[in-house]
C-alpha cells in the first residue's frame, strides 16, 4: 500500500465574480481520500442538492450539482459566501477524516510489514 500524502486533498471550492453576480464552482481532488465522496454519494449529493434549493438558487443556474463536483451562477454575493461556507463544512472534514483513516491504515503494523516485502521483491528484481 502507498503511503498517503501528508495533507488530505481537500475539494476546491471557488467563489467568483461573474458582472454583477456571483458563481461558486467546486471539484474534487483525484486523490484516494476522494473516493469517499464517490462512496457516500448518495447522502452528499442530496445535501448538495438540498442546500441548493434552501438558499434559493435557480435550477436553471446550476450545472453538475454533486458532492463531487458542481457550479452555480448567478447569486448575490451573500449567497455565493453562504454556499461555499455550507460546501466546505460538508466536504472538507468528510475528505479530511477519510484521509485521516488512509494514514493510520498505512501505520499499522502489518501493513508496514507488507509494504517492505513489496519494496525488497521490486528491488530483487531490478
């Protein structure tokens, strides 16, 4: 197994101006700790959804919306603020836990074990 980064690869979650609106556009980070949110897709994407239409966005502005990836446009800046700070609430400690696990995975014992042997046989065979 290879050892995990040292930082988790948090999902990017940019608010910009577009004229007078606001977007927010957000995307995951091809890392292993990721895959969670392929994982528990289900449940996140309804959050995403849901916060969505609580704060109001019109459907028509929105393209992609998931836990993994998405963009909304045209929303006042209070709005843009507001969707990003709710994005990174649910995704960051979600993809930051995951890796979280990974690490302490790779530190236990057997899996050390396990990683060496690999790293001795690829070594053998040079």
């Amino acid at each position: 197994m290879k050892a995990p980064a040292q930082r988790p690869a948090l999902p990017k979650i940019e608010v910009t101006k577009e004229g007078r609106y606001w977007r927010v556009d957000w995307d995951y980070q091809e890392a292993p700790e990721s895959r969670v949110l392929f994982d528990k897709a289900e449940f996140l994407d309804g959050y995403v959804c849901g916060v969505l239409a609580t704060l109001g966005v019109s459907a028509g502005e929105i393209c992609r919306p998931s836990a993994r990836a998405g963009t909304a446009k045209k929303m006042s800046e209070e709005t843009a603020l507001k969707l990003a700070e709710l994005l990174k609430k649910l995704l960051h400690p979600v993809v930051e836990d995951q890796h979280r696990r990974l690490v302490n995975e790779a530190n236990l014992p057997h899996a050390k074990l396990l990683a060496e042997s690999k790293e001795v046989k690829s070594s053998g065979d040079r």
